[in-house]
C-alpha cells in the first residue's frame, strides 16, 4: 500500500481500456494506479519494481498472454500481488486457466465501474470470493473429479465443512454466523484450509476442491 491507498498496476494492450479503469480507480480515495504495461512481457519486472497489491490482467495479449504473465509472477515474486484477470467472456477457457495457476479471480470488461472497485476491495481482503456462481459454472464446463479427493490433504470436520461454505461463496462473517463460531476462528479455519491444500488463497482452494469433486458444482 501506499499512505494507505490498495495500489494497482493495469495490463492491457488497449490503451483505451486501461485509461477508462484509470479514471475509475483513481476516482476512489483508498485506490491508486502506480503502473501501466501494455503487454505480459513488461510485466514481472515493473511488479518487482512497484510491488502493487494488486494487478488488473488483460487475458488475451500479442506477445505474452496474461495467463503466462500471471504465472511469471506468481513463481517468481515473494508475497505476490492479488491478480484479476480481466477477459471479454466468463467462460473463455483462459479464465479458468488462468484462476488454475493462481489468480484470485476476474472480471468482465463490461463490468459496471462500481463492481470493478469492489472486486479490488474483495480480493485484498481475500475475506469472501469473488463471483462464486461463475467460478461454479466454469467448474462444471471444465469437468469436476478430475484429481484424487482431498482427503490426503489432513483436513478436519470443521475444516472440510468451512471449505465448503467457501465454495458457495460465503463470506468470513456469513461464515461464523452459519456455524455459530467467531468470525476470527473462521479466519482460522480458512488459513489452515489454504496450508493444507497449498492453495494462494480463497479463489485457489475452491478451485481445487471442485477439481478434485470435493465440492460439485451445483
């Protein structure tokens, strides 16, 4: 962060499209856009360089798409940036891939300026997952069951049953209001869930657990 503000870097190869989602995150006091690429090749460098929490990633680019971007990033940088990617069709099979290496998840470009800033809130504070009903429907397209279960993984009762409320999109605090815990042992819950599965965060562990038919989309 800088004097408070969630930083952001923008990745688009349309100039156009990163000046309209300038214009909309610095209009907020508690954003700020701290850099701009136009391709995924300029990418790791510049994150290295500006350390923003947060990266908007086009997911179709000429030289370098924004799947192997996020990939750079998320291997190579210690305590990596948040990563939306940013793509023109939910169910583009990039997005899927992309929130499969590790992306916390993705917006549309039609996307209206006051959701824009609210998934940037959402996934700073990885605290609820953004847009579960989608991330259900991409689940079901691309096949559940496909890895072995998750019973390896050493879960708990409690922990297997908060993976679940996860997946459905729960928030921490709809979380303990269900199960009657408080919202700070639900926290955690959910960080025991990300250790054990070696998931990034919240989007990760739901991804996997629809992947290996834990958790079956509808």
């Amino acid at each position: 962060m800088t004097d408070g503000k969630t930083t952001v870097m923008l990745v688009d190869d349309e100039e156009l499209i990163r000046a309209g989602l300038r214009a909309i995150i610095n209009a907020e006091p508690d954003l700020t856009v701290v850099g701009e690429a136009g391709d995924g090749a300029e990418v790791l460098p510049l994150v290295v360089k500006l350390r923003p929490d947060v990266v908007l990633m086009d997911v179709r680019m000429p030289a370098v798409d924004g799947i192997q971007a996020s990939k750079h990033i998320l291997e190579t940088v210690t305590e990596p940036p948040k990563i939306l990617v940013v793509t023109t069709f939910e169910n583009d099979d990039y997005v899927y891939d992309a929130l499969r290496a590790g992306a916390s998840g993705f917006l549309l470009k039609r996307t209206r300026p006051e959701d824009i800033v609210r998934a940037i809130r959402m996934v700073v504070s990885g605290e609820s997952l953004l847009f579960p009903s989608a991330i259900r429907a991409l689940a079901a397209a691309h096949g559940g069951g496909r890895a072995k279960g998750l019973s390896h993984t050493g879960l708990t009762d409690r922990e297997a049953e908060v993976l679940r409320l996860m997946a459905t999109g729960l928030s921490n605090v709809e979380i303990s209001e269900r199960l009657f815990v408080s919202v700070q042992t639900v926290k955690t819950h959910v960080g025991n869930v990300l250790a054990k599965l070696g998931a990034r965060d919240r989007t990760q562990a739901v991804i996997l657990a629809y992947e290996t038919g834990f958790v079956t989309p509808g």
